[in-house]
C-alpha cells in the first residue's frame, strides 16, 4: 500500500507517494531527480549511497523510505553553495582525490560528518570514519590527504 | 537492486511490536536498522509479507540500575554504544566490540539488537541464486552445503562481534513476549544451528541487556582478526575478562568467548577452567590458547581453512589473554 511521507531535503520540504519498498536512493534519484546519490552495490557494502539523516551518515539504498518521514535529509546537492565548493569538496579536488567519481559524493559526505565531530582527525580516525566508502580507481592516498587538507583547511579558517 | 514487496508497520511501542509479530506469525519479520536484513532481501534469500519496524521507536540511553548493573537498551545503534561515555567506563569491551563492526554509516543504522539477532552467514548463501549455485543448500531448503561438497549439514557461521563481546560480560537479555517478558542469559539465546540460529519463539523481541558490575579487579581485551582490518566479517573474534582475586596475582575467573567460528559464539570452558586459581604467567597463557584454539574447532568459512583459524586463534587468544593481564598490573 502506497503511502505518503514528508522529507525534507537539502533544506526544502515535500510530500512523495511511496511503495513501502522504495528506498530513500530511489525517491532521491527517480522522484527528486538528485543524482548525486549514487547506487554501487545495493547492498551496504560500497557507501556511495551515503546520504545525511539528521547528521548521521546512512546508506540510503538500505533505509526505506517510509522510515524517513519528517527527517531532514542532506545529499551531495545540499554540500557547498551552488557554485562554490565547501572546503572538503575543494581539498578533493586539489589533492586529485577524484577520478571517476563515482564514490566521492559518499566520500565527502562521510568526510563532512567526520569533521564536524572531529576536527583534527589523526590517520587511524580517518581510516575508520571513510571505511565503509570503497573507491575502486584512485586508490585511498590522495583522498587522505585530501581529509587532511581539509582538516587543516577548516582548522585555521576558525583560528 | 531493488527489494521484494512488502508491507511496512510502525507500531509505536515495544509491547506493540510484539503483538503484532505474534498476530502475524511467520508472515511477519522484525526489522531495525535493517543492514542485515535488506540485502538478503535484495538477494531474495528471505521474503517477508510483513515487516515490523522498529526503527520510529525512541531509544532510552544507558543507565545504571540501583544495584550497579548497567542495562543497554537493544535499539541503541552501534556508533552510539561505542562512543558512549558510560560504556566506555563500564564495559571498555563493548565499545571496543561496537566500534569493531563494518562501517560507520553501518554502525549509525545497526543497532545492538540487530547484531546479536542477526543471520547465520555464509560465502555462498550470502549473494543472489540467479545464475551461479542455483541449486538450494541447506539453508534455503535444500539437501546440500556448497561450502564443504560432501557435508551433511550447513556450515554458516554466527558473525556478530558484540555477542562474543556481551557473553564474555556475562550478560544476560530480556525478551519481551507477547505475555510476559523473560531474562536469559545471552549465550543461551542462540542455539547453535545455523538454519535457527536464535532461541525466541514468534512474538518475541530482545528490548535489553543488563551487563552485571564487576565486582573485583577486572581486565578485558577484545581482537577481531580481519584481513583487510575494515569492512569486514571477522575470520574469528576474541574476547576475553580476566577477574581477579583482591590481591591482584591470582585469577578469580576468566570467561573466554570465541565468535564468527561456529554456528553460535562458543565459550572456552576448559581454558577458562585452567585459568581459575592460577597466578598468571606466560607459559599459562600459552597453554590456555592452546586450549581454547582446540576447544573452539573452527569452521572453515569465508575461505579460510580450519587449520589457519585454529592456528591464528592460538596466537591471538595468547596475545588478547597478555593484553587482558596486562590491565591489571
């Protein structure tokens, strides 16, 4: 039975009829046409569906959607200022942290959550915050350094 | 990959849950985080009609009971338990364990209820049936297992990281019926075959668990052997309580939990008999892993071979037994 929800995405409110079965990736990508959520694997195991509920980092090809009624959702979309990049998305692309790019909305988002709970992450911090993002082609240097920089970046933009 | 049809219930309490999951019967499924559920769904391993989410339900943070036992409300999600205060005071074991399982945006969905409930897992029932392995194995009915050819029966192992963690602790869980709720201790919720993995009838649902204080000098360690070190199933975790008596030389008890190598996490009884009254020394340790990497006869699973468990777990069980001792002094 179809059932109506509300969600809050990027800030901005709105009613979707949903099947109990679709995900919050599928209303995302089909119903809200935010592609920026990307779908690897379907089943948990890659995060480039990590979308933001409430601050917490979730994999929104795993939730659905129904589950997520009146939550405040941010996706990749709702990262940066139109055209201006937040500061992890410009150390992502200053390090070269990206090639493909299929994995590094999931990237940043966890990136996102793991700075603003920690600001100066040492290594092991960001090895365990970025484990459950897999990236098949860069390998993972350039996007620790990437963290890093970032890091350092938001660091002395507070100072 | 898309999910099979289902129809999606919130009931909005515990004691509804369990209603309605007796109401439903088998029909019916409880879900919280859903992280070990949805993908065996995608896969089409299992097909509720219904399920039973429990995830609009609010979740009571840890608290200290009069008598000094701390109770663990089973919906916490994971990240939350390893990065709680009072855990991490109480029962370092825990967090350590939580922290130790898949990912972080895994350990913000799953919950502790979800790890200690979860599936029996294994290389070739885990993934879909659709062109490869088509054929059913035990565990979807069938009369085979693909893991071991000739095996007449199934070989898929418990995986949870908390369980062995909790048992260890001494930890007992409170089940909510329909009827009456019911406390037990944790090592006696499983029951060791992998097609039911959990001993709870239809309508019951795990709500807590109450971890006793300790009472003497207590040192703790816990290892989960990986290959990769993220991500990841353990090819077997440890987890070991050494108690001590008040002098702080001899050992009162130690309670010794091996996970991900059976059909259940298995207790090291005779190790942890030969720790009992004895000072603790490197040769002891020695012998006691020797022990409990026999006693705990793992299976092969995930493509590791019995016999490089058997002799990894000898190795860790010494070092995870000195990390333990080495708390105290």
């Amino acid at each position: 039975m179809k059932k109506i929800i509300e969600l809050s995405v990027n800030g901005e409110s709105a009613e979707f009829l949903v099947e109990p079965q679709e995900t919050l990736l599928e209303v995302l990508r089909d119903h809200m046409g935010l592609t920026g959520t990307k779908e690897g694997c379907g089943t948990g195991e890659c995060g480039s569906c990590t979308v933001l509920v409430g601050d917490r980092p979730i994999l929104s090809c795993l939730t659905p959607a129904v589950e997520c009624h009146k939550q405040d959702i941010i996706t990749i979309e709702g990262i940066g200022e139109g055209n201006d990049l937040s500061p992890v998305q410009q150390a992502f692309v200053d390090c070269g942290a990206i090639q493909c790019g299929f994995c590094t909305p999931g990237m940043v988002l966890s990136t996102e959550v793991l700075l603003k709970e920690n600001p100066n992450p040492q290594e092991k911090d960001i090895y365990k915050a970025l484990e459950g993002n897999l990236c098949r082609c860069t390998g993972y240097n350039k996007i620790i350094e990437a963290v890093h920089k970032a890091s350092k970046q938001m660091v002395a933009e507070q100072e | 990959m898309r999910l099979p049809k289902f129809e999606h219930v919130q009931p909005s309490s515990r004691e509804e849950a369990s209603r309605l999951l007796a109401e439903y019967g088998s029909r019916a499924q409880l879900v919280a985080g859903g992280t070990d559920l949805y993908p065996r769904m995608k896969y089409g391993l299992t097909r509720p009609d219904v399920l039973i989410s429990l995830k609009g339900l609010s979740t009571t943070p840890p608290t200290v009971d009069p008598n000094g036992d701390l109770r663990i409300d089973a919906l916490m999600p994971l990240a939350d338990l390893a990065r709680s205060q009072m855990v991490l005071e109480k029962a370092p074991l825990l967090s350590e364990a939580a922290l130790s399982v898949a990912s972080n945006q895994i350990r913000h969905m799953g919950t502790l209820g979800g790890n200690l409930c979860q599936e029996n897992r294994c290389f070739y029932y885990n993934q879909t049936h659709t062109f490869q392995f088509i054929e059913p194995c035990f565990k979807r009915n069938g009369d085979q297992c693909y893991l071991i050819p000739k095996g007449k029966k199934c070989w898929a192992v418990f995986p949870s990281d908390t369980a062995p963690a909790l048992i260890s602790l001494g930890v007992s869980a409170t089940i909510l019926g329909p009827k009456e709720s019911r406390q037990l201790p944790l090592e006696n919720l499983y029951t060791g075959d992998p097609l039911k993995p959990l001993a709870i009838s239809d309508g019951e649902v795990l709500t807590d668990v109450l971890l006793p204080s300790a009472d003497s000098l207590r040192g703790t360690a816990f290892v989960k052997f990986t290959l990769r070190g993220g991500m990841e199933y353990a090819a077997f975790s440890i987890a070991v309580v050494l108690d001590m008596e008040n002098d702080g030389i001899l050992c009162r008890a130690a309670r010794i939990t091996v996970g991900s190598v059976g059909a259940r996490p298995i207790r090291a009884g005779k190790g942890e008999n030969a720790m009992a009254g004895q000072r603790l020394s490197k040769t002891l340790f020695q012998e006691v892993a020797k022990r409990v990497a026999t006693e705990a006869n793992p299976f092969p699973h995930h493509g590791y071979s019995a016999a490089y468990l058997r002799a990894c777990l000898e190795v860790e069980a010494r070092r995870s037994l000195t990390q333990a001792a080495e708390q105290i002094t």
